[in-house]
C-alpha cells in the first residue's frame, strides 16, 4: 500500500512538473515505411516468381514420369518381339 502510493505520488509530481510548452514529437519513419513497402513488393513479386517456377518443374516431373513409362511400355514390347521371333 505504502510503495503504491509512494508510486501515485511521483506520478503527480511528474505530471505537475511537466513543462506544458514541451512537445514531443514522434520520428517520422515514413522513408522507412516507404522502402520496407517497396522491399515487400519486391519480395513478393520473387515469391510469385518461384511460384510459377515449381508449377513448371511440377510439369515436367509429370511430363519426365509419362516418357518414363512409354518408355518402358516400349521396351517390354520389344522384349516379347523378341521372345517370340521365329528362328531360322
């Protein structure tokens, strides 16, 4: 009891000491705001990038995997050709 009051006493001092013609100002970040939204941008337009670079290469991993199994769909037909050719 005794510390919060001594605590609500400094307050009131403080607030009573204040120098009513200071003003505090906030710093302007706006140049910063400005470059962390042009970095943003950036980073994104990256991002879209890579985006449709995996599309692509998920393309033609499915593309590589179709030849994969015409292929071998191919090379089984050639087995049984030769399985099956007459001899002379």
């Amino acid at each position: 009891m005794v510390a919060s009051a001594a605590v609500y006493g400094i307050f009131v001092n403080n607030q009573i000491q204040a120098k009513p013609e200071q003003n505090t100002t906030a710093p302007d970040y706006s140049s910063q705001l400005d470059s962390i939204k042009s970095q943003m941008t950036s980073l994104n337009s990256q991002i879209n990038s890579i985006s449709s670079s995996l599309t692509a290469l998920d393309t033609l991993k499915n593309n590589v995997a179709d030849i994969q199994t015409k292929l071998n769909d191919i090379e089984d037909k050639v087995t049984l050709t030769q399985q099956h050719k007459p001899t002379v």
